[in-house]
C-alpha cells in the first residue's frame, strides 16, 4: 500500500477511527476505538490521539486529509453547529482544531453523511450514482449521493430527514417541533409505540422482558421478542414499518434516487423489519405503478460506516 486514509466517526459513546487504502476501503488496515469524553477539549484532543494512533501504523503519511464524520449540523466550513448527542459541543471549529492538533488537513462532515459515502463507496449501494442512505437508530440521519457525489445543500446541513413534521399533532420532538419522522421510526419511537400498546394490555412478552414495567419498555425488548417469535411483536413491527415507509416514500417522491440503503442500529432486526417497510413502501411512495422500482437494501458496512465513509471524503 502506497498510501492510506484515515477517518473518524464521532458518536455520542464512541470515537471509532480506521485506517484504510482508498483502492479498497471496505478492507480495514487497522482500527482504533475509545469511549467519546465529556467536554470539547477532551473530544477534539480524543479525536487527534485516534489520528495519531491510526498514522503510527503507516511510515508513509496519509494521501489525502482526515477524514471526520460527526452526529449533528456540520456547516460547510467544518464548523459544528449542534450535536444532539453531543450537547456540550456547539459552534465548535472542528476542522480548525484538529488541524492545530494535528499539522494535518482535515475534513469534516455529518456522519450519516459519510455513512452514506462509505456504503456509496464499497457497501450496499455500491456502483449506484445518485443513493438515499437513511439511519434508523436513537434518531434518523440521512445523506444523499447524487452525480456520484454527495450533495450537502446551501449551507452544509442537508440530510436531516428525522425533522421532517408527519404530524403536527405528533408527540414533541428533541428540537423542539412536534410531529417529527424520528418520533414515530428511530429507535426512541419503536419504544414509545411499544409502551402506548403496553399501556393498552397487550404486548405481554416484551413487557416481561422489560421486568413488567410499562415504562421500561424499550425498542429492543420489542425487537428481542420478534426474533423468538412473539406474534405481538411482529404485529407491532409491522406497524413500525409503516412509519418507516412513510418517510422513505416521501424521500424517494422528492429525491427519486436510484437505491435507498437503510441502516443504523435497526437494521439488525432484518425481515421482520425490512420486508413490511418494503410492502408497505409501495402503497405510499407517489405513482408506484410508473415508476422504476426503488430497491431498499439493508446497509453492508455496519458500525464502519461512517468511519469509511470520512476516510473516503475529498
């Protein structure tokens, strides 16, 4: 290898950094991971001791800048607006910093966006020009390829479909709206759809799994109920789904991408997730019968996502 790439993905838990040859970046040279601190000078010097961990493993440098992907609005000059994940990191210059920190160019961009590129790059929509990728995890990302390359919008921050309002009277949402898709289809909205079925009666083993108290009901007890075969659970799933399509139905409606991937920590459910939102997809996507059918893949790369995808960053 002549050459390599270093990029990060910053979560709310984990700094997770890898090392890659841009001519196959799936192939992970080496990785390096450490909790995510508290405090923003403990988070950017976490990220450049990531960095300089990775580029000890090379003699050769790096070919092009480190990449970094960040949960949050990234403006275009690298600066990073809010994190929800992240909430004492506002208006912080990452690029600049890191690049203090580290002599290095660096880029920096929301990391559904680089997930969105890494699996553009060498996962599941691979060879596909113009990709939606969509995370489904504690909340929902986005990020758009088009033209083979990513589109960011105006200002950097495009890609944030888990804001879009589905229904005004919904339930209030972290940014302070109501009605948001990740209300109703991340993680956090599988559970509050759980606990209101719960509430109601029904749903008894994912209730036994969270030790029988309805407040205690989470995304995964439903999820591990599914998977053992608990025909409440499936139901609920599939009522999940809807919420899911109906978000990926207007994405495809306004962006008419050539493949949606989806991912984020839900994906592990698999069919009973993935086949009812594909069902359901098709009676809520906008002239289904004319239109070129829109396959919606699981992502491939998994956790890496992200990482790959900022190493991969022009």
């Amino acid at each position: 290898m002549t050459g390599y790439a270093i990029g990060v993905d910053i979560g709310g838990t984990k700094i997770l950094g890898v090392l890659v040859d841009p001519a196959e970046p799936s192939v992970i040279r080496a990785e390096q991971r450490v909790p995510t601190p508290h405090g923003t000078e403990a988070v950017l010097d976490a990220i450049a001791e990531v960095v300089r961990t990775l580029d000890a493993d090379e003699a050769g440098g790096p070919v092009k800048p480190v990449g970094v992907g960040i949960a949050g609005l990234v403006s275009s000059d690298g600066v990073l607006r809010t994190a929800p994940n992240l909430p004492t990191l506002r208006d912080v210059a990452v690029k600049t910093e890191l690049e203090k920190r580290l002599d290095l160019p660096v880029t920096v961009d929301n990391d559904a966006t680089c997930a969105a590129y890494g699996e553009f790059q060498a996962g599941a929509s691979r060879g596909v020009p113009d990709a939606l990728f969509v995370a489904l995890g504690t909340g929902i990302g986005a990020g758009i390829v088009a033209g083979n390359d990513i589109e960011r919008g105006a200002h950097g921050f495009a890609g944030e479909p888990g804001h879009m309002v589905v229904d005004p009277n919904g339930p209030l949402c972290t940014c302070g709206r109501r009605g948001c898709w990740e209300r109703f289809a991340s993680g956090s909205g599988l559970g509050r759809l759980a606990r209101d079925v719960a509430e109601a009666g029904r749903l008894g083993a994912s209730l036994r799994l969270a030790g029988g108290e309805v407040q205690a009901v989470r995304g995964e007890h439903v999820t591990k109920a599914a998977q053992e075969g608990d025909r409440e659970a499936l139901d609920l799933l599939r009522d999940f789904a809807w919420w899911v399509a109906l978000g990926v139905a207007n994405l495809v409606t306004f962006l008419d991408p050539g493949v949606v991937v989806i991912g984020g920590g839900l994906i592990e459910i698999g069919a009973p997730l993935m086949d009812p939102v594909r069902e359901h997809y098709r009676g809520l996507v906008m002239a289904y019968d004319q239109r070129s059918d829109v396959e919606i893949r699981a992502a491939e790369l998994g956790e890496r996502a992200g990482a790959i995808g900022a190493a991969m960053l022009d």
